[in-house]
C-alpha cells in the first residue's frame, strides 16, 4: 500500500504492543523535525559563566567599576563568578575577603540568586550568582533604572590612621622626623 503512494512505512513505536505503524514521506518527515530542533535551539538563551576578579586590597573606583560590570552581566541573563585572588600574607586575613565580597552582594543583591556560596579554594575565594528573573522582570515593568551604587561602603587601606604614605599631612612627617632623630641618637649612643 505504501509504495502504490511512493511513501515509506514508518515503524512510529516499536515497543507498542501491537508495534505502531505509519504511512508517511520519510524525508519530509525527517526535514520538519530537524526544522523544529533548529526553533527550538533558537528561542533558548545561552546561558553562559562570567567571572570578575577582585583583590583584597581593591581600591573604591575599581571595586564601581567591577561591580558595574558584574551587574551589567546579571542584566544581560549571565551567571556571575565573583572570584577574591589572595596573595601572600593576605591569605591570613580571609575575612577581608567576605567583607568584599559582601559588599558585592549589597549592591546586586536583589537581583541575584547566590548559586554557591562564597568559599576559600586555595588561594582564591570564589561564589556564584545567577540572575533572578522575577526581580529583574519586576524592575523592566516598573521602568526603573539600575540603583547607583552606595558611597563609602568600601574601607580603603589608604585611610588607616596608623600607615604612613609620603602624601599626609605636615603634623604627620613632624612625627617620622622626630621618630628618625630618637633613632640616630640611640644609634649615636651604642656606637663606641
């Protein structure tokens, strides 16, 4: 009967029990699904990894601009890596990590879903976050604009009151001047 129509006999479900037959043109058949597969990959979204690296000792205009960059990445549908690199004697003070890391958090935080949580892996401390399509839908319908990001939240190592740089104030090389004088003199006393 199929081939007085030139059509294929194709076996539809071989474990059906009586085994399901069809009468069809097998290659139109084969051409409409591949049609269909190729839709179907074109209406998912790639979803990819993105991963931003900090430091520790990050200063205030490069943690905006990297955390910039982290939001403008959960925006556009990514995932998010947040990676803390540690060197040296940092690795004595993981918790100046969190506390960036936090800080990250404070900024995008409404708009993501933590994936992992933040965890020290060798020298580098590392989470994951995903962008959460509810709040994000939320934001796009009510028209709103991304939320500038706080001032001052960020402690600079710079601010310290106990570090010295070649930039403070007068009082403040008064104090290195006379430090330097009591060393020469206790230098001038143990010499012969």
């Amino acid at each position: 009967m199929a081939r007085g129509l030139e059509l294929d006999l194709v076996e539809v479900a071989p474990m059906a029990n009586p085994p399901v037959c069809r009468i069809m043109d097998y290659g139109k058949f084969r051409y409409e699904e591949a049609q269909k597969a190729k839709e179907s990959r074109k209406k998912s979204t790639n979803v990819s990894v993105k991963e931003v690296k900090f430091r520790p000792k990050i200063g205030r205009g490069d943690f905006d601009v990297k955390v910039r960059k982290v939001d403008q990445f959960i925006h556009e549908g990514h995932k998010v890596k947040v990676t803390l690199q540690f060197r040296g004697r940092e690795m004595a003070h993981p918790e100046l990590g969190s506390r960036i890391l936090d800080q990250v958090l404070a900024v995008v935080g409404e708009y993501v879903k933590i994936e992992t949580q933040a965890r020290l892996e060798g020298r580098n401390m590392s989470m994951v976050l995903s962008p959460d399509k509810k709040a994000l839908d939320l934001r796009k319908a009510a028209g709103l604009a991304p939320e500038p990001l706080p001032e001052g939240e960020l402690t600079d190592e710079s601010d310290d009151d106990d570090h010295d740089d070649d930039h403070d104030t007068h009082e403040d090389h008064d104090d290195v001047v006379e430090v330097s004088a009591v060393e020469a003199d206790v230098a001038e006393q143990a010499a012969p």
